[in-house]
C-alpha cells in the first residue's frame, strides 16, 4: 500500500534533521511531505529525501493544511501525520497499513511516551484510554478520512487546537472505524522548541517516570541508527554522556 507521511518543521533544526533521517530510512517508499518555513528546513528536508512545501509558519494550521493537500495530490492509501519531533516504529506503521487495508479509517497510539532530552527522562503519557477515537498523536488515515474537508484536515487559521475540528468530526461520525494499535512504539522528543514544552506536560500529572534500563528498551525501538542518532543529539544539544 502507498504510504504518505506529512510533517511541519520548525526550528530545532538538529533534531529535525534526525527526524527526517528517521523517516527516509524507516520507511523507503513511502512519499514524505514537510511544510518547512526556513531556507534551513528547506535544504533539510530535500536533503533527506522528503518533499518540501515552502509557507509561512503562522497560522499552524494552514501550514499543516499545506502539507496535506500535497500529500494527497498523489492519492495514496495511507496517509500518516507525524510531528517534526515525533519517532515511530516500523511495527506501528505495519500494523497501521494493515488495519487501513482491512477496512479501518482511523488508526492511532494509545500509547505515548515523552522524552525529556534535557533532563534525559523517558515519561509514558497516562492519559489516554483505549477508545481510540480520542488519539491524535501518529495518525494514520485511510482515503475516505483523509479526503475529509478536501483534504483540508487543520484548522486554517488557529495555530492552537488545529486538529480540533476533524477530531471532533471523526469522532462523533459513524462513517469511520477506528483503531488503536496494539504493535509498535510511539515517543514525542522534547527539546528546547515545543508547542507543549515539557512543564506543560508535568503539570497535566499524567505522566509516569520511566526508569532509566526500561526507557533504554523502549527507545531501541525505533531502531538502533535512530536511537544512536537521538542519543548524541541529545548530548550535543545538553551535555552528559552517550549512555
């Protein structure tokens, strides 16, 4: 099945060039689209094998907008929407474009972990339940869900909130069957540049401190080069060791 996979950049250009590695190497063939609003990200993401839509980064949620309708020009049977600072795992995505081939519109993580690069902590995100219609982080879509607005699946003109509406659109629709994946791993990388920084995500008390072995592991799973990649970026941009 064609897989798109769309993001939007935004400074943090080091770990977003790890991202865009992360993705061209994962996934092969899959068309990779990112809205990018700097000469830098620009160069970085043709670099990198992705195709980059030059827009101004405000409103957010034209700039995602911008991505998308990309992406779907091509009509592919997948289309995945990652943030710039967002790692999955081939399992997931396996899973997910099998689910969209059976018949499923919306398939998302329950799970979620946050990485804390700063303070070099893994946290896993205990707010989400297993009804999958309330995930948003990694979700891949089937043509029907992703033709939803004309392909327009961000609000236009919000640079907070800007799944807000489809969200609720898919939700409350009976026209959509979703999924929550029970394969994979998916990890939101926090740095110095966040929309949600992670004060915001500590003060939801939603988080649970992962110790160090455990969160090892689970990081390994987004494969040994990303990892290796995501550690020494992690000591360039704040110090300490490899680990």
């Amino acid at each position: 099945m064609d897989l798109a996979i769309i993001t939007a950049a935004w400074k943090r250009p080091a770990l977003t060039r790890l991202v865009f590695a992360h993705y061209r190497r994962a996934f092969p063939e899959a068309l990779l689209v990112a809205a990018v609003s700097e000469d830098t990200a620009q160069e970085d993401a043709a670099a990198a094998g992705w195709v980059p839509v030059r827009v101004p980064n405000s409103p957010l949620g034209g700039k995602w907008n911008a991505a998308s309708l990309r992406a779907i020009k091509e009509q592919p049977g997948a289309l995945m929407i990652v943030g710039s600072d967002d790692l999955v795992s081939k399992e997931y995505v396996t899973e997910g474009l099998q689910a969209i081939q059976a018949g499923v519109d919306v398939y998302s993580s329950p799970r979620l972990d946050f990485y804390d690069a700063k303070a070099d902590q893994l946290y896993e995100w205990l707010g989400y339940k297993q009804d999958p219609r309330h995930i948003d982080t990694a979700r891949i879509l089937s043509p029907k869900a992703y033709a939803y607005g004309g392909g327009k699946l961000f609000e236009a003109k919000a640079d907070r909130g800007i799944a807000g509406r489809v969200q609720r659109h898919m939700r409350a629709s009976k026209k959509y069957q979703h999924q929550a994946a029970s394969a994979g791993y998916v990890v939101d990388v926090k740095g110095s540049t966040n929309i949600w920084g992670m004060a915001d995500m500590i003060r939801s008390s939603k988080l649970r401190k992962v110790p160090h072995e455990e969160a090892r592991e689970r990081l390994r799973q987004i494969g040994d080069s990303t990892y290796k990649g995501l550690r020494e970026w992690r000591s360039a941009a704040f110090g300490g060791a490899l680990g």
